[in-house]
C-alpha cells in the first residue's frame, strides 16, 4: 500500500490553477498531473492515471491498439477512460467522427485540416465517463479538469494541434484509426447501494464508489489497484487522503474509514469485470478489534473471510 506521488507535466494548454485537486503552486501551465508509485524503482504499473487541466482544447489525436503497438516493438497500445471532475459551461469533448470515411478522405483531411470539421464533438458536464478504445480519434476542449485512467503507455499520434505547431503523425494515425463514429457510449450500473461499475473493458475495470459519512469499509486489492479520491476524505489503512489524492495498493487487505464528510472516489483495476469481493461494509459489531489497523495479505496467504 502506497500513497502515490504526483509528477506535473506542463503543456501548452494546461492551466496554472490546479485548486482543489493539487497543492501544487505551478508558475507555468501544467496539463498533466501524473499519478505515480513513490518508488521509482518499484515495478512498473499496468495502468497510469492522470489529472488534465485544460485551458486549451488538447490536439485531435489517436493512440495504437495492442495489436500495432506490439507490431512495431512496443509492449502495448493505449486505451483510455475520462472521468470529468469540472466543467466550464460549454465544455466539449470530440469524440470519433461524424460521419464513415475512408483512409484516403481521413489522410485529406489531416493535411487540409479540415479534420478539425469531421470530428464529432459533444458537451460534457461534471460526472460524465467517457470510454476511448485505442483507435478512436479523440480531443479533449478547454474548461476542462479530467480523470484520465489509460494503459501504461505514452504512445500518441497527433492529427491536428489547433495552430501550436507541433509535430504531426499522419502515416501512423491513418494505419491506426477507426474512420468512423465513435462506439455507443457506456452505460453506468450500479453493482451495489455504493458501488457504481462506469466500465468494465478488455483492459481495465472502473468503478465509482460512495461511501457514508463515518463508515467503516474493508477494502480487499487481490491486484493492482488504484484508489482516487473526488469529493470527501478517508483513511484507507494508515493512509489519510482527500479529494485529489490516490492510494496504490496490490495483494492488499485494508480499512477504510470515512470521514465526516463522506467519500466518493474512483477505483480502477486491471481485470475484465467487477472483482465481487472488492469492498465490505463492517458493522461495529461485525469485526475484530485490530481489524482496522494494516492488514496486509501476500501471496500464497490465505484470504480474508468476506
């Protein structure tokens, strides 16, 4: 169990406000807050998470699927999910196109481009989970403050950069991109009273959860799990956290007690459905009394009974 660490990233459509979700005082724009493992040397994650902050709209880009990434030596693509944590009124995402094209059309259009046109763009509010399967082309507008959940990859093809001059990739956004509408959108299901699943894909599973104000919870990450809290506070294990902040756990069995406040957060983990024993409301008189310090389980450990 971790408290992840925050890299800042600057771009040149970030913002240098980035209340309530960082402390950071950044003096230049930053566009990305990665969330990370504190232990540069620990192993590698599956699954990257990010907070954006966009001032701008993002490049129209578009990320290889495994299939190509793997083709050209790299481990894997880059399929991604957007939570929207803000929204400025009008805010717009863009998300596949308007219309079906062939390549030929889609190569026309990323030099002429009028790709900036073809683009399907639509509104967005506060709440809103969006599913960008590798292969979609995609931007993210301006008045923006995005939870980005992705595979571990940092493999992007731009298709048009809105004037900032930046290098383009069409032979690579042409191979890899769906020239087309985007799929039907997700639709959220609740798995339980406080468990919402926001998407379950080939990749990644994401949930949203809502706790009560002073509930004790037991958390049980049979695998990398990730932890971000967007409204509230808890202490998961010895860890305090707030809005903003992320717990990395793995192989882990721990509490979570909430604090007067509430919780809502976003938990994500590599799997292709809901793992049923992920999170268990304990009663005061349904637990052991040092069940709510660090309990870690490891491998070949029996596990907790639910």
């Amino acid at each position: 169990m971790e408290h992840t660490s925050a890299r800042l990233v600057y771009k040149p459509w970030g913002s240098t406000d980035l209340l309530p979700w960082s402390s950071h005082c950044a003096s230049e724009a930053v566009g990305e807050i990665w969330i990370q493992r504190p232990d540069k040397g620990a192993q590698k994650p599956t699954l990257l998470l990010k907070l954006l902050f966009t001032k701008q709209p993002l490049s129209i880009q578009v990320h290889p699927t495994d299939a190509f990434a793997r083709a050209h030596g790299l481990p894997n693509g880059k399929s991604e999910a957007w939570y929207i944590l803000a929204a400025a009124p009008g805010a717009k995402v863009a998300l596949g196109l308007k219309r079906p094209v062939d390549r030929s059309l889609l190569r026309a259009s990323i030099e002429d481009g009028s790709i900036a046109d073809l683009v399907q763009w639509r509104g967005v509010i506060r709440g809103d989970f969006i599913d960008v399967p590798a292969g979609t082309i995609h931007a993210i507008g301006d008045g923006l403050v995005v939870v980005e959940i992705q595979q571990q990859s940092d493999v992007t093809f731009r298709l048009f950069d809105f004037g900032r001059g930046r290098e383009l990739h069409i032979d690579e956004a042409v191979a890899v991109a769906v020239c087309g509408p985007a799929g039907a959108p997700v639709n959220p299901s609740h798995l339980t009273d406080t468990r919402c699943l926001l998407l379950a894909s080939e990749h990644f599973v994401v949930e949203r959860i809502s706790l009560p104000s002073g509930s004790r919870w037991r958390l049980n990450a049979e695998r990398e799990t990730w932890v971000l809290l967007t409204e509230g506070d808890a202490r998961i294990g010895l860890i305090n956290t707030s809005a903003g902040e992320a717990v990395f756990l793995e192989d882990e069995c721990c509490s979570v007690q909430v604090g007067a406040a509430g919780m809502r957060a976003l938990i994500t983990y590599p799997d292709t459905k809901p793992l049923s024993t992920l999170l268990r409301r304990v009663d005061d008189d349904d637990h052991h009394p040092l069940e709510f310090f660090r309990t870690p389980r490891r491998a070949g450990a029996p596990e907790v009974p639910a």
